[in-house]
C-alpha cells in the first residue's frame, strides 16, 4: 500500500496499490544533475480516452534540454517527466479506446491536440493554440509507462524498429514538415541545411535527395563531413573553418542562389541565408541554436520576393506517412549512440556537447 503523490493521478493523495515504473523524475529545474532515475515511481493512471503505452525507446531532443533548464513562461508540475518520442507497445486501453488493444506496436504523434477549433477544421490541429506536447505541457517518455490518448497514436509496423521509431516523432517529423509541407521542395530545387548530420538533418537530406533536390549542407568536424559525404550530398561545407559559405552558393549557383534553405542556427546564419537565398526562395525557421532574434531588411525581402516561414513539428497525417517512408526503406534514421534510460543525463550532456552524429535514443 502506497500514498501516491503522482499528478497524473485521479486518486491523488488517496491510499491505494498502485505499480511502480522505471523514470527519470525532475524535481526542479537545472542542469543534468537534476535528471533523477527512479525505479518506483507510480504508474499513471489513464483516463477512458487513453491507452498507457509501455515505452520501449525515446530519444533526447534539443527541446527537453530546455524544459529541463527551464523555458521562460513555461510552468512545470513537478515532479516531471520529460521525452517528446515515444515508441512502444500498448500495455493498457482505456474503455473508450475503439482502436488500440493490448500488445500493439505504436508510435505517438509528439503533440497532443483534441480540441474543434479553426486549426482543427483546417487539418492543421498541431498549430492549434490548445496543443500539448509530451514532455513539455504533460508526462512524457523518459519512463516506462506513459499515457497517450488514442487520438496521437499511430500502429508501428513489425520492420520498424522501436528505435528507429523514436527517431521519428520530434526531429523525423519536423524535417518531413519542412521539406514535404512547407518548403515544397521539387525536383531539382537546390536545397540548403546548416548542420547536416544532426538527427533532424540527416532525415531532411534524405527527403531532399528522395525528390530528386540538388542539397548542398554543412558540418563542423572532419568525421561528420565524412558523414554527409556517404550520404551522397551534393555540395558540402564546414561551418567551422571560416570559410565564406555563403559566397562559395553564390558561386556554385551561378548566382543564382537556393530554393530552400531549412536552418535552426538562427542569428548567426541568417545574414548568410539571406545572402544566398535564390529571388523568389524560401528561408525556413525551426531552432535558435544561436539565438532568438536576427535584423531582417523588409525592402529586400519584398524585392526580392522572399519568404520567411516558421515552424515546429508537423501534422499527425504527416508523421504516418514518414513511419511509411521508413517501413518501406526509402527513410532511415541514424542512431549514433544508444544508452539505457537511467543513462539520461548522460545523453543529455552528449548532445549539448553535439559529439553524435544523428540521434541519442534512450532504451526504456
Ligand atoms: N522546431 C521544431 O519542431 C524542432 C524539432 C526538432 C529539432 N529542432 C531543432 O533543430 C535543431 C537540430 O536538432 P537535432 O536534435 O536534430 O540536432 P542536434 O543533435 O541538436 O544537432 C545540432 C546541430 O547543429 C549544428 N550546429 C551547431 N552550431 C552550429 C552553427 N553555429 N552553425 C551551423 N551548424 C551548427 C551541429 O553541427 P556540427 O556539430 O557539425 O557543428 C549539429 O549538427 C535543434 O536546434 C533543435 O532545437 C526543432
């Protein structure tokens, strides 16, 4: 008999049985130390509308760094559980559940959004206003079990890894949204990305390649250049060596310049972006790598027919076209470390150190 003081919990404060379950529990905000691996924390409890997923793999992504630092207007409910990825199998449905039954293979869309509004009606529910991610606004995957409403899962196919899945959710289907949705990247498009082998990355150029787009991207150290190289990328370049990027565009595109650049290093590359941006090109925002602000001259943007577009993850339609994408071989994640789930600080600090190639997935 336990007192549970798990929030996910209806009976919260009330003396019943509950299971307990492997998790990394932050109790405050700060650095990795704060990452805390419990093996008796309370299994949450699900409402009719979810199903409590066994999470078999997660990944660390940028954002859990920041939730776990602290993002500014962002109130946690501690104790908290982080991880926007989850891949596992079903191990409980609620009595609404029609779809999902005990033993499904799944993956979850990153984003919880239920609510009929404008977005909704207009197939863009993960813009709504109401939206939730895992992680960040509710209990995420950096445990062994977690809630999902049956509205975020998609069924995982047997020849998709739960690894290769967990790659998919956060960066797999930011990169898909970008190129397929928002950059409407075509056939012989060039196509631009700043750090190419980050796990967002390496998915974007193979979209990009997928389509027949000439890519031109960059990397900052030797062994991720080689990287980007057996990737079959058109044009490479280090972002480290001082070397003027934007003038070497210029001159491999006769001028010209990109169709589409995808960027999340913000302030510092945006000069450069704008420089070799082709007349009537588009510049696509999904990171702040360097920074949240950048000075943008109207008068060219116009003249030169110039779009800015901004944007986060994706649609749930998107994410289960992807997982498709790598069912049938034509999209594969890289996994360039895997650690198991108590491990999470460790792979926290690796990926602010930006020493992996792809992604960290976190074994549950
Ligand atoms: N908006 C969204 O929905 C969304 C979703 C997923 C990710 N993201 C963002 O996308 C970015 C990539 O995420 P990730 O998890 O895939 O990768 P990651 O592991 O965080 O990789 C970071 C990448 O940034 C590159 N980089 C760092 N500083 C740079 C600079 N000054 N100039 C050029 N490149 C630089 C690194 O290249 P080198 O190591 O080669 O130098 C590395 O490839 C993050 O900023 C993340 O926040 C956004």
């Amino acid at each position: 008999m336990i007192v549970t003081n798990n929030p996910y919990c209806y009976f919260y404060r009330l003396p019943i049985l509950i299971p307990k379950m492997k998790a990394i529990i932050l109790n405050e905000n700060g650095g990795p130390d704060k990452l805390v691996y419990a093996e008796d924390f309370p299994e949450p409890l699900i409402k009719p509308n979810e199903v409590l997923v066994n999470v078999k793999a997660t990944t660390v992504n940028r954002a859990d760094l920041v939730v776990r630092t602290g993002y500014p207007g962002l109130q946690l409910k501690f104790p908290h559980i982080l991880g926007g990825d989850i891949a596992g199998v079903v191990s409980n449905t609620g009595s609404d559940v029609k779809n999902f039954r005990v033993g499904d293979r799944v993956v979850s869309w990153s984003i919880v959004s239920e609510a009929d509004d404008d977005w909704a009606r207009r197939g863009k529910a993960g813009q709504s206003p109401a939206w939730q991610y895992f992680g960040m606004h509710r209990a995420g995957s950096y445990a062994e079990f977690t809630p999902v409403p049956e509205s975020s899962l998609i069924n995982l196919p047997d020849n998709v890894s739960f690894e290769e899945a967990a790659c998919l959710p956060v960066a797999g289907l930011t990169a898909y949204h970008a190129i397929k949705t928002i950059g409407d990247l075509q056939k012989g498009d060039k196509f631009f990305i700043w750090g190419g082998t980050s796990g967002l990355g390496i998915i974007a150029i193979q979209l990009a390649k997928s389509i027949g787009a000439e890519v031109f991207a960059t990397a900052g150290y030797p062994y991720k250049i080689e990287h980007l190289k057996k990737m079959g990328v058109d044009h490479i370049f280090n972002h480290r060596d001082g070397s003027a990027i934007d003038d070497e565009v210029l001159n491999l595109t006769n001028g010209s310049g990109i169709d589409v650049i995808l960027d999340y290093v913000g302030p510092e590359a945006f000069p450069k972006n704008f420089k070799m941006v082709k007349k009537g090109g588009k510049i696509l925002f999904c990171g702040i790598l360097t920074g949240r602000e950048a000075m943008v001259s109207l008068h060219q943007t116009y003249l030169r027919h110039i779009s800015l577009l901004g944007l986060y993850l994706g649609e749930k339609r998107e994410l289960e076209e992807l997982v498709k994408l790598v069912s049938q071989g034509k999209v594969k994640p890289h996994i360039g470390a895997e650690l198991e789930l108590k491990d999470a600080a460790k792979a926290h600090e690796m990926i602010a150190k930006g020493e992996v190639i792809g992604k960290v997935v976190l074994k549950v």
